[in-house]
C-alpha cells in the first residue's frame, strides 16, 4: 500500500493510475478503523479498480473540543488494518495539507441540517461539508464509499454532491455490528468494561421500539426508549426520532408501506454513540 501524506503528491499517483483508464474508488475516515471501516474498503475493492482510504480526523466537524482531543488514534494498526484488506493507497495527512487556509466557508443543507444531528452538533454537517468537499476535489474518485451508520452523514454528502454538481457517486453501505448487536464504532473502544456492557442494550432497546412501533405506535416507541435511557444511570437519551427514512421527515403515525428509519443518539457514560435500524 502506497502512504501519502500530500495531497499533491497523491493526486500525481492518481493522475497516473487515471491515465491507464482505472477507476478510483475512495473511503474517507478518521481512523481507529474496525471491520465496519474495512467492510467499505472491500466494497469498494469490489467496485473500482484502485481504493483511496483517507485517515484525517477533521477538526472543523467537532462541536466539543473534548471529544475532538479524545477521538482515539490507532496509526499503526490502522496501516496494518488497511494493509491486510489490500487497500492500495492511504492518506493520511496533517490539519495543514487539508486546510493550507481557514474555511471559511458555509453551506446550506437546509432541512437536513436542522434535524437529529444537525440540531444536536451545530456545525457539525458544515464541518463534514468542508472536509468532504475538499478530499473529493483532491481525489476525484469515480466513487465515493460511505457507511449507513451514519444515515444523516450520507444524505448531506449526497446534497454535497449535489449543490457542487461533483461527478463522484455516493455509495451507501450497510452497517457493520458486533455479534451482541452494537454498531461497530471507534468511539466503542472508549467505552470502560461496564459501559460497554450498558451500550450492548441499544440495539436491544432499538428492536423492542420498532416491534412497540408496528404493535402499538411511535409514541409507545419513544416512551419505551425514555423510559429505558432514564432506568440506566450511566446512559443519556439525546434524541430518539421515527422518520421517514428518504426525507427525515419525522412521522406520528407508522404507516406499512412508507419506508421508515428509527435513529438514537445516546451517552453512555461521556460517550456519545449513534444507531439506526430500518422500521
Ligand atoms: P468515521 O471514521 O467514524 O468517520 O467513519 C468513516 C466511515 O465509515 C463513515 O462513512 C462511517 O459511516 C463508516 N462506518 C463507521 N462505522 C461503521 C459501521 N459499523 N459499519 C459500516 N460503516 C461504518
């Protein structure tokens, strides 16, 4: 695997590669990868001929400083990681490269960014537009590979894309979890013994909503989640929201047909974890 940490010099190998006709597939992500992370670069190994991962954890995304200064680092055995899956090129570049000046600049997402993560981290979906932007720029890639665990994530990318008119196709892929249930995320390895004991109940708590959805209604759902985040002294609710899932619209009442998405996003202890499941 070829490392870069410029990004001049990374679009040098790609404007080789590109001359030969080999399509580029590219999965940005800021490290401490697992198997949901490699679960792209093999989705994307499968698609294009030739995978970009970046590894750069972008600090305009980050609201809370502290979460930025604990967002764990794992270089080394992320390499390892990458290598193992025959990723054929990693960048991993400093605040620097990505950011030579202050972005200044604002995006509108409209509705997308008011809801769910948008009301809850202001700035953040601005920050994922900077950064996003900027690496496809660089990269160009033919596909771009980006993971449903974050569903909100996907739909801004996809305005992104959209607004920039970016010839890039967004690829949304599946969730990756472990065997008890919980979605694979590098903020899990900042969970302590008993508070990933704790976590392994929101996927629990998820399913038992969507059966209270279909047997009752969402309002039996919410209490349900209410109740259940309150009992857990360690866990904190900060939203739990049925909608529709192509507009994120929310919905009072389920209905069969319309194709609907439950999303959470709670604290166990001072991590904040995310999920959805398909209703
Ligand atoms: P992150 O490093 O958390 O920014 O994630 C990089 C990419 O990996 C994003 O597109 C995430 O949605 C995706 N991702 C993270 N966790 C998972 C997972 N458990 N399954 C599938 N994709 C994931």
């Amino acid at each position: 695997m070829l490392v870069f940490d410029k990004i001049k010099d990374l679009k040098k190998c790609l404007t080789d590669k590109k001359k030969t006709g080999a399509t580029i597939g590219f999965v940005p992500t800021m490290g401490a990868l697992h198997q949901g992370h490699i679960s792209l670069i093999t989705i994307s190994k499968a698609e294009t001929d030739f995978t970009v991962c970046s590894i750069f954890v972008n600090p305009t995304q980050f609201n809370n400083q502290t979460d930025l200064t604990k967002y764990p680092r794992t270089p080394q055995k992320d390499i390892a990681l990458l290598e193992e899956a025959s990723c054929d090129v990693l960048y991993m570049p400093d605040v620097e490269d990505v950011y030579p000046k202050n972005d200044n600049r604002q995006f509108n997402f409209g509705y997308l960014d008011t809801i769910l993560e948008g009301e809850h981290r202001p700035g953040h979906f601005n920050g994922v537009g900077q950064v996003v932007s900027i690496l496809l720029a660089g990269i160009q890639p033919d596909k771009a590979y980006f993971g449903s665990k974050d569903y909100q994530q996907v739909m801004i990318v996809k305005e992104l894309v959209k607004q920039l008119q970016l010839s890039t196709h967004i690829i949304a892929c599946p969730i990756l979890r472990e065997p008890d249930g919980l979605a694979m995320s590098s903020r899990n390895t900042r969970l302590s013994g008993e508070e990933r004991k704790i976590a392994a109940h929101i996927p629990v708590m998820m399913q038992k909503a969507i059966a209270l959805i279909k047997e009752k209604d969402i309002n039996a759902a919410k209490d349900y989640i209410k109740a259940e985040t309150t009992m857990h002294p360690l866990m904190k609710l900060d939203y739990y929201e049925v909608c529709d899932a192509n507009t994120l619209q929310p919905l009072k009442q389920y209905i069969p047909l319309q194709s609907t998405i439950s999303l959470i996003a709670v604290f166990v202890g001072n991590v904040r974890l995310i999920d959805n499941w398909p209703v």
